[in-house]
C-alpha cells in the first residue's frame, strides 16, 4: 500500500507537468486551430534563461521569473512573426508552419549557443526530500504538484474573470460571431500566445529541475508528451487537456511501476496501447469541446 | 562543374599511388541532431590536429591532409548518402558519426567502395564485427569499459548490484555487459529495470528499487544526458545511496554540477589528462586553438583518431590508397594519441585503448586509475 501510495504521488507530480504542458497546447489550438509544435522550443528558450541566470550567478528566486517572462515573450513575438501571416492558411500550413519555427529555433540554439546540453545550476533544496506520512516525496515532486495546481487555479480565475479570459473563451466558441461581437482578433491571439508562454514557461522550470540540463533539442519530447495528452483528454478542450495530461501521468508511472518485469520493455507501446483504448470509446477524448465536433468515421 | 570535380578527383586518385601530397578525408559526421553533442568536439579535436600535422608540412613531412565535412545530422539514412557522396569525391578514409547505428547505414558503400571507415567515438564492439574489415572504431568497447567499472566495484567490496539500461540503443546496454562480468566475479545482479532514451521521469524505477528488501550496493547504467541527471536526482531523493557506476557518456560538465547528488559517483571514460600526460598537452592546444577550455575527452579522441591515420598513412610508407591505409590501419600498434596508446593489431577493428575511471568528488575529477582489465573476463560482443 505504501509503494501504491509513492507511486501515486509521483504519477501526479508526473501527471501535472503533462497537464500544464497539454494545457499550452489546448489554449492556442482551441482559438486558432494550430497545433503549435514550436511549444517545446518555449521550453528549451526558458531552460537557456535558466542556465544564463545560473552562470551569471543570479538567485533561482529571480531566475524562475525570468525565465517565465522568456517564454512568454517568445511566444508572443512567435505568433507575431511566424502565425501571424498565415492565420488565414488551412491547418495544414500553420502546423507545416510550427514545425519550421521549432526547427529553426534548435538549429539556431545549435549554432549560437551549443550543441552539447549546458548544465543548469539549481539550489540544492531541489534534490532534497521530505518524509510526509511515512512517503519520501521529492522537493521537485512537490514543487510540481504545487505549480500544478497554483497554475489550473490561476487559469480557471483568467477564464471565467478576466476579460481577456472571457474574450479567449468566447472566441474559442465562435471566433466569427465573437469578432461581431467587437472581440480583436489579434488581442485574443496574442493572449492566448502569451498564456501558451507562460504555461510552457512553468513546465520548463519543472521539467529542468529534474534534468539539470539544457540542449537544443529538449523541446520535442514534451511537446510529443503534450501532444498525446491534448488528444486523449480532446482536443482544444482545456479540461480535456488537464484530465488528458493527468490521465497520460498516470498510465505511465502505474505501467512502470507494477508491469511485471519481463514486460517492462513493452511498457511504452502498452501504455499508447490504453491511449488508443480510450479512443476507441471515446473518440473525442475525454472531454470534448463542445464546439469541436469531429465526428466518428 | 560537378563533374570536373569528380573527374580531376578521379584523375589525382589515378596519378598518386604513393607519396601523395595530400591524402583526402571524408568526414560525415553529426553536427546537428542527438550525436552533435558527441560528433561536434570530436570534429573540433580532429581540426586541430589536422592543422598541427599540415603546418609542420603535412603526414611525413609531405602529405598534406584535406578534410571534406558533411553534416549527416544524426540520420542514418543521411549518413549512408553523405558516405556515397564523398566515396565518388575519391576520399582515402572515411570519418564517420559517433553511435554504431548511423555508421552501420553505411556499411555497404563503405565495403563495396573499400575504404577504411572509422567512427569517431562509438563504442559498441559489434560495430567492427558487422562493420567488417574496413570498418574500424575509436572508443573503448563497451564490454572492456563494464569489465573495468566491474573489476573496480568488486575490488571496492561491493557484493551485489542493480542495472539500469535501455534497449534503444547498442551503447545503452552496456549494463547487461556488466552484470555478465560482475556475476562472473562472484558478485550477485539484485535485479534490473529498462528505461526508454529521453525518458524524463524515473521516480517510479527509483521507487521500486528504494523499496527492495535489500539494497544493492552499487547501481550501474550506461545512460547519458539528459536522463542520467534525472535517474540520479530521482534515486537520491528516493532514499537510495547505492554507489552509482556509469561510463563515457556522462563525461559532461553536467555531471560535475549536479552538486550532493552528483558527489561520489563513478564513470569509465577515454582518458584522465594527469600532469605530464599527452592528454594535458592536447588540452592545452585546444585552450591555444579555441581560446576556451575543452569540456569533454571526446576533443581528445578526435586528436587521436587523425594521429591513427597519420601512423597508418606512415606505415603504408606515404601511400593514400584506401587498401593499403586499411591493411596498416589493421596492423597499427602502441600508437600514441592524446588520450592513450592505440593498438588495432590482432583485434577485429575494436582497438586496444586505456580505459580511465573518474569519481566525481568536490564537483571535479578524482582519478582512480587506468587498470587494465582481465582479458578473460571482458564478455564476448552480444548481438541485439
């Protein structure tokens, strides 16, 4: 029961980084129906900051702040000089689109900074571990059950009390009679960019504690992690995404955790196994967005 | 304009049997993409020692070495064209990418073509079995690196051990080579666990082997970054405290800033640059060449794999033949590179180099020694 319990806590720890990671996904999809492939490279913009400010020798205190407002800049100036112009392609051009940024960007981080992963210095705080009810749970595990939460919270605020929120979820529902309604178009984007950045910005800080270093291709298992999630949970749904991400968690942490061990090696084809169980019956994810209606073929 | 090219290259190989006066290499190695961060230093190394050989005036004082580089970016299916596409420039040898599985796709081009090929730094010794004769390597094997950190666990009184590999690659199951050898010393394998390249969360495994009735003593893995960070800090803040072995793939700044987690663990790598040693005089030519310090051996192994062909052009008395330059890479003995004495003879293209073994201690190197391993002992290649 212990060892259940232990690894539970790491599913969620697990589960909310997939969660936060699904969610940057979600937001920018459910307003402009682009995939945005390039989020990872938010990520990998934010761990560089992190890695700078630790040469540097700046306190990860002011670090983390920094490496937040990186993301969201990029992500920002991204939509702004790749998206922008191709608003109006089909979904086709704006996911050929991000695949050319994030390709862009890591040939750029491979030139211009190294190809080589750089280490990144985190407080030693971070390896730690505090015993909570006879479970040894990481600093880090804790740090992204917390972040989880303070961000879905935070999120749940903007949306239903912001006006930007309530503009992004309007424009969600229908872009064409939010616009009617004297909703800016390009307000809305941008704001939904910025969340995107932020969201990524976030993940990249828990996704670095536990890796401890940067390269230029870091961004693309995430963004595949997020992917998978976004479509489990249905896509451009952003409940979808948190039950999607969590869900994702869970499968993998349980999977490795109690497949017996002559299994182990099958654990990833297993584990996209169920994903594709649950789409079976559930075509639309987990919780569809209500204007999203793909249909069953 | 192509085809002139090709012609004259056609031309010059038909002109110059021997004492050629310049001996063409091909480099198609990883500059961007996962092996980048292992190809890249080795291109680096190989550049300044190219540079050294031809300001003295080149190979014996005559050949002048020309590198021709081309960027495989990590893919095998590029790598296979990138060799086709410096076969027909009329290269003597070919430099290839730093893991067994894209110097593979080349295998054929390679064989047909009959040019020696070496591959900067991978070391599963399968490589050269299925390689074949003109395929060499330029790393210690995997299964003489497990011998060495087994023998050394063993020495340290450490009875039983925990392995943790992933099958993705040739490299990363060097751990299976570990527990064959340490069984054989008598030690016992408490168990093992699989991991996918990439994986960034570990807590699981780490959770399981926290909650074994007994702790092993030592933890051995062949993984590298980015995921040998995170098993790490995930065992550590799990409980576990075993001794942690790894190899050449975390010889990395990053291992040595990891802070306490990092503390105490151990890796076999190419080379130690101790005072006096050829590879302290390699460091200093790349601070002279680069302006900065070098980071990682694999600066020191690319030096080395230019001094294998210098010794091999020598040995075929200054002839650029890819045949002749293949026989002598064969035959080479004792040659000295920056990280150690390289020898060829009587292995089947798996070389004879030192293996060094590094603790992390104060976030630095604590050289333990270079032993050389119980020939009867090091396991035979296993084919996946």
């Amino acid at each position: 029961m212990d060892i259940f319990l232990q690894q539970t806590v790491n599913a969620l720890a697990l589960g909310g980084t997939y969660a936060l990671l699904a969610l940057g996904l979600a937001v920018v999809f459910s307003i402009m129906g682009l995939i945005n492939f390039a989020h990872g490279e938010l990520m990998t913009i934010a761990g560089y900051v992190l890695m700078y400010c630790g040469i540097a020798g700046l306190s990860f205190v002011i670090a983390v702040p920094l490496a937040l407002l990186a993301s969201v800049v990029a992500a920002v100036l991204m939509e702004r000089i790749a998206f922008r112009p191709v608003r109006n392609g089909s979904g086709a051009t704006m996911l050929v689109t991000s695949f050319a940024v994030a390709m862009i960007l890591q040939v750029l981080f491979q030139n211009l900074i190294s190809t080589r992963s750089q280490p990144v210095l985190l407080p030693a705080m971070l390896s730690d571990s505090v015993h909570i009810m006879g479970m040894v749970i990481g600093v880090n595990k804790l740090a992204a059950i917390i972040a989880t939460v303070v961000m879905l919270v935070f999120l749940d605020w903007f949306m239903k009390h912001q006006k930007t929120g309530i503009a992004m979820r309007a424009a969600a529902e229908d872009f064409a009679v939010a616009r009617l309604m004297g909703i800016r178009a390009n307000t809305v984007i941008a704001g939904a960019f910025a969340l995107s950045g932020l969201l990524a910005g976030v993940a990249a800080v828990l996704w670095v504690s536990q890796r401890a270093s940067v390269d230029p291709l870091m961004g693309f298992m995430p963004v595949l992690k997020a992917f998978i999630a976004a479509i489990l949970g249905g896509l451009g749904s952003l409940r979808g995404a948190v039950a999607g991400g969590f869900l994702l968690g869970f499968i993998e942490i349980y999977l490795s955790a109690f497949l017996p061990p002559e299994m182990q090696e099958f654990r990833e084809p297993i584990g996209l196994g169920i994903v594709v169980l649950v789409l079976l019956f559930r075509p639309n994810g987990l919780i569809p967005s209500a204007t999203l209606k793909a249909e069953k073929v | 304009m192509k085809k002139l090219l090709t012609l004259t290259a056609v031309g010059a190989m038909l002109a110059a049997p021997t004492f050629a006066d310049t001996l063409r290499l091909g480099a198609a190695t990883a500059q961007t993409g996962g092996l980048a961060p292992y190809d890249a230093p080795v291109m680096e190394g190989i550049h300044i020692a190219i540079d050294e050989i031809n300001a003295a005036g080149g190979i014996g004082g005559t050949t002048k070495i020309e590198l021709i580089e081309k960027d495989v970016r990590s893919d095998a299916a590029q790598t296979s064209i990138a060799v086709q596409e410096l076969v027909d420039t009329g290269v003597s040898a070919l430099i290839l990418p730093c893991d067994a599985d894209p110097s593979l796709a080349a295998i054929g081009i390679v064989s047909s073509a009959e040019i020696p090929a070496i591959s900067t730094c991978a070391s599963s010794p399968t490589l050269p079995m299925i390689g074949g004769d003109y395929m060499f390597a330029n790393f210690p094997g995997d299964n003489v690196q497990a011998t060495v950190s087994a023998a050394w666990a063993q020495e340290q009184g450490h009875d039983t051990a925990y392995i943790i590999y992933s099958p993705d690659s040739q490299y990363t199951t060097m751990p299976l080579y570990f527990a064959e050898v340490f069984e054989k010393m008598g030690g016992k394998v408490l168990g093992q666990d699989t991991h996918s390249i990439g994986q960034q969360d570990f807590s699981a495994i780490a959770t399981r082997i926290a909650a074994l009735p007994e702790q092993p003593d030592v933890i051995m893995t062949s993984s590298y970054e980015p995921d040998f960070p995170s098993m790490l800090k995930a065992l550590r803040s799990a409980g576990v405290t075993s001794q942690m072995i790894g190899s050449d793939g975390i010889d990395s700044p990053t291992t040595f800033s990891l802070g306490d987690a990092g503390e105490g663990v151990v890796f076999t790598t190419a080379g130690y640059a101790e005072e006096g040693s050829p590879l302290e005089a390699f460091n200093k030519k790349y601070m002279d060449a680069t302006g900065s310090e070098s980071q990682t051996v694999f600066n020191a192994v690319g030096y080395d794999l230019i001094k294998v062909i210098e010794a091999a052009v020598l040995a075929a008395d200054g002839s650029t033949d890819p045949k002749a330059l293949r026989d002598a890479i064969a035959n080479l003995e004792n040659v000295q590179g920056a990280t150690s004495a390289i020898t060829y003879k009587g292995t089947d293209g798996m070389p004879v180099r030192q293996v060094s073994l590094i603790r992390v201690k104060d976030a630095g190197r604590e050289f333990l020694g270079s032993p050389s391993p119980d020939a009867a002992l090091i396991p035979a290649p296993r084919m996946q």
